[in-house]
C-alpha cells in the first residue's frame, strides 16, 4: 500500500502564497487505532490550536480511545472514528469516508507520511489545501529531531504554512500533552497515597510490551534489585498492563485499570516512570511526568519520550549500573507537578 500510495498528493500539495489566509475548519487525519501514535498526535493538535486559536479541528482516526484522549481539548470539533476491522462494520467505515468527503474544510493535514491511508484521506477530504507531509530533504537536515513520529510533521507543518505567506515559526515544538484536570490529577494522587501509605517520593514502572520490545523477567528482576537498592528512599511500584500481568510476578506494590485517564492522574502523581517503548510509556509523557524509555530494538529517534525532563535508554549499551546514574541525574533536578 505504501508502494501503491507514495505519490498521490504530490501534485494537489502545491500552495499559491496569500496574504489573507484564513483557516478555520481544518481535519487532521490519522487513522490508526494505537495508544501510542494517538498520543503522538497530541502535539501536531497543540500546534494547530496555537496557530489557529479559533479554529475548530475533526480527527479521522480509527478505533474509540481518541475522544478520551482528547477530552479536554476544547477545539476539537469531532472524532471521526473508523472501525479497527473494516469488513465487519462496512457501513460505518463507508460512513467515515464519507463524511470528510462531503464536508468543506479549510485546511486537511496527513499527521503521518508513512500512512497509506492517511495519504488516501487528505486526497479524498474536500478542502483546497492539503498537507500530504511528504518528507523534505531540506527540512530533515535542518532539524536533528525530525525523525520523531510526533515532530516531523510539525516541521512539514510549519513549512507548509510559510508557502502560504504565514510568517516563520521557530518556536519550541509542544511535548505529548492529555491535559489532565485537577479533578484527575487529585483523584490520581489519593490512589496513590492509598496504595503506598507514606508521603516518600515515587518511582512507577510498567514492565509489559509487545513483541520484541518486552523485556524478561529476569532483567525486569534484576533491574528492580538494582533501582531498590540504589533508591532506598523511594516507594517503587508497577503500574500493571490491561492483561493485568507482572514481569515481576506481582512482587511489589501495583495499580490496576482499564481508564487511559485514570492511569495517567496516577502516574501523574509519580516523580519518575520507566518502561519499554510501548504507548503507556507515551501516556506516562503525555501525563507530565519524567519518564523513561527503555529501547532495545526499536527507533529511539522516532520514539523516544521527550520533555519534562524524559529520555530514552538504549539498554543494549547502556547497563543497570549506567541506568542508575541518568536515574540520579534525573532525580536531583526539581520537578513541579502538573496543576
């Protein structure tokens, strides 16, 4: 599909330049149904909604966790849901396409340029500008983060936008964000406090991950005796998967639920996460926390967590006794928590 779809947009994407712009019903598509790269879409929204404060945004996605992760942004118009497997609710997916077809838009954005259908979509979407996020050589030299899923096509965005005469944009780009309330962000900490009994400082990890990207028990083991006894002070808990599983065989204190949101207050209220690449790693960033990604197999510079001081690890050079001291660098520096 990605062969077949390459080059479609190539030619629409041309811009005339317009001293009058004005952009107020714009659709970002992204119709992929993973936590993880809904989450990375977070940023794209923020920078839409800081350029066009006015505007109101339709997300064509798939799956239903979308409006959840977006609750509480206040521009998004609609969710566009299409069905995870297509064949078995042809009449909704139909419906879906319809929709962005016979809608008028002023603005379409393809969040991500390896996306067949994304591509298909913002060809197929009713708006006289389209942004197919095609990669630019230029741009990708300019930039030494422009491979990461969540600011690359912030960077197309921005050259798109200065085609059409808008002035230059060389501001910082916006990290992963659910814009936890207070009412989550209070709920998060009483279960936390719930869970471990004292007002120490909290380390949480999550030792799930799909595929190649999950660690063993054995190192997740080893790991944790090496965090316990260099961390001493510090309550350490798990945050468990929703297959309510345990790489450390439910040996130290966990939270369990199924609620995106619910999770992120908890984690919230954490001063450090750690965990594979996987998209409750994403969430924990998204969340405000400092977080930690552990990477082994898959593309840090596509992946990695970013802001409020998060990195990533690449555990195949880095060992226990390395991840400790980052951990200390991390933890001495001053954390405010999100309000």
């Amino acid at each position: 599909m990605r062969n077949l779809t390459k080059n479609i947009g190539k030619s629409n994407a041309e811009t005339d330049h317009q001293k009058d712009l004005i952009i107020k019903k714009i659709l970002i598509s992204r119709p992929n149904h993973r936590l993880g790269n809904l989450l990375l879409l977070t940023p794209l929204v923020q920078e839409v909604i800081a350029t066009f404060p006015d505007s109101k945004i339709d997300l064509f996605v798939k799956g239903g966790i979308t409006p959840t992760i977006f609750k509480n942004y206040t521009n998004i118009d609609r969710t566009i849901q299409l069905p995870k497997k297509p064949f078995k609710n042809l009449f909704k997916y139909i419906k879906g396409w319809g929709i962005i077809k016979t809608k008028k838009y002023d603005l379409v954005i393809n969040a991500s340029y390896g996306s067949s259908s994304g591509r298909l979509s913002t060809l197929f979407a009713n708006s006289k500008y389209k942004m197919f996020g095609d990669v630019d050589e230029n741009i990708s030299l300019k930039y030494p983060d422009y491979q990461h899923n969540a600011k690359n096509s912030i960077y197309n965005l921005r050259e798109y936008l200065l085609q059409l005469g808008m002035p230059e944009n060389t501001g910082k780009i916006p990290s992963l964000d659910i814009k936890l309330d207070k009412t989550e962000l209070e709920d998060g900490r009483k279960k936390l406090a719930d869970l471990v009994k004292n007002d120490r400082k909290t380390i949480c990890l999550y030792t799930n991950a799909t595929g190649d990207k999950c660690y063993s028990e054995t190192w997740w083991m080893e790991f944790y005796k090496k965090l316990e006894q260099t961390f001493p002070d510090y309550n350490i808990i798990e945050l468990l998967p929703v297959e309510n599983i345990s790489r450390l065989n439910f040996t130290i204190p966990s939270f369990y639920s199924t609620d995106i949101r619910e999770m992120g207050g908890f984690i919230a209220n954490s001063v450090l996460f750690i965990a594979a690449d996987n998209g409750v790693m994403h969430l924990a960033s998204a969340s405000g926390t400092p977080t930690i990604g552990l990477f082994s197999v898959t593309n840090e510079d596509a992946y990695k967590p970013y802001g409020n001081k998060s990195f990533s690890i690449n555990t195949q050079n880095v060992d226990n006794e390395g991840i400790m001291s980052l951990i200390r660098e991390n933890l001495k520096q001053p954390y405010i928590l999100n309000n």
